[in-house]
C-alpha cells in the first residue's frame, strides 16, 4: 500500500496529483489549504476556509509551542493521545464540506484515513505476533 501525504498551500497543480494517485492507485492524505488544519482537529473543530497563513496562526494559537515563523513543530507525543478525536473531527468535516459540493471546498483533511489505516494495520500486525 502507497500513500501520498501532501497539502493545497499554493501549489498550482494539485488537481493533477491527485488525478495521478488516483490512476495508479495510490492512497491520499490530503490537506486544503495545509497539514496544520489536521494539528488543530486534535484540539477543536475548525470549519473558517482560511488560506494556509491563517491556519498556520490559528494553530499558534491553539498550540502554544507551534511556531509557524519558526521550526513549524510540536509535542506531537500530546497529540498522538488525541488522534481518535482528531479523526472524528476530520471525519465530520469532510462530510460537511461534501454536503456543499464537490469538490470539497476548504478546509478539510484526509489525513484520518491513513492514520485510521495505520492503526488497524498495527492491529493486524500485533494479533500475527500474538498468534505465534
């Protein structure tokens, strides 16, 4: 299984990549407008179609070790143990943002779907080990 994990920010030909990961099948984790969205879903539902700068300050916000001047990063371990909400979020807002139409306007995040795959791949893995 292959996934591909990218986001809208600016780049022009997204609606290309896509077409090309659906031809060859591989799996998207996408984010519109950026990957931060998916970081705030772990907090709080945020549904403003902001550009990725907003988002970005947003998260700042939310989370007071994000810095998006700097290096962009966070106790991702804290938010590993908000993960299952963080994807119920993201689950919920797609539906909506699919309810307004297709293609989904902003934001919205599949990121769930590979972390969803993931853990039960995980899980999988751990009931072969357990079986020997």
């Amino acid at each position: 299984m292959i996934w591909a994990v990218f986001d809208r920010d600016e780049h022009p030909n997204v609606p290309q990549a896509l077409d090309v990961c659906k031809a060859t099948k591989v799996k998207v984790a996408f984010s519109d407008p950026c990957f931060e969205l998916w970081l705030i879903l772990h907090e709080r539902d945020f549904d403003a179609p902001d550009g990725r700068h907003q988002v970005q300050a947003e998260l700042a916000k939310t989370l007071k070790d994000y810095d998006p001047k700097g290096r962009k990063t966070t106790d991702c371990k804290r938010l590993m143990a908000k993960v299952n909400e963080a994807e119920l979020r993201a689950e919920k807002q797609l539906a909506r943002r699919q309810q307004e139409g297709e293609p989904p306007n902003r934001p919205f995040t599949t990121v769930f779907l590979l972390t969803r795959e993931m853990r039960a791949a995980h899980e999988a893995y751990k009931a072969m080990i357990d079986e020997q």
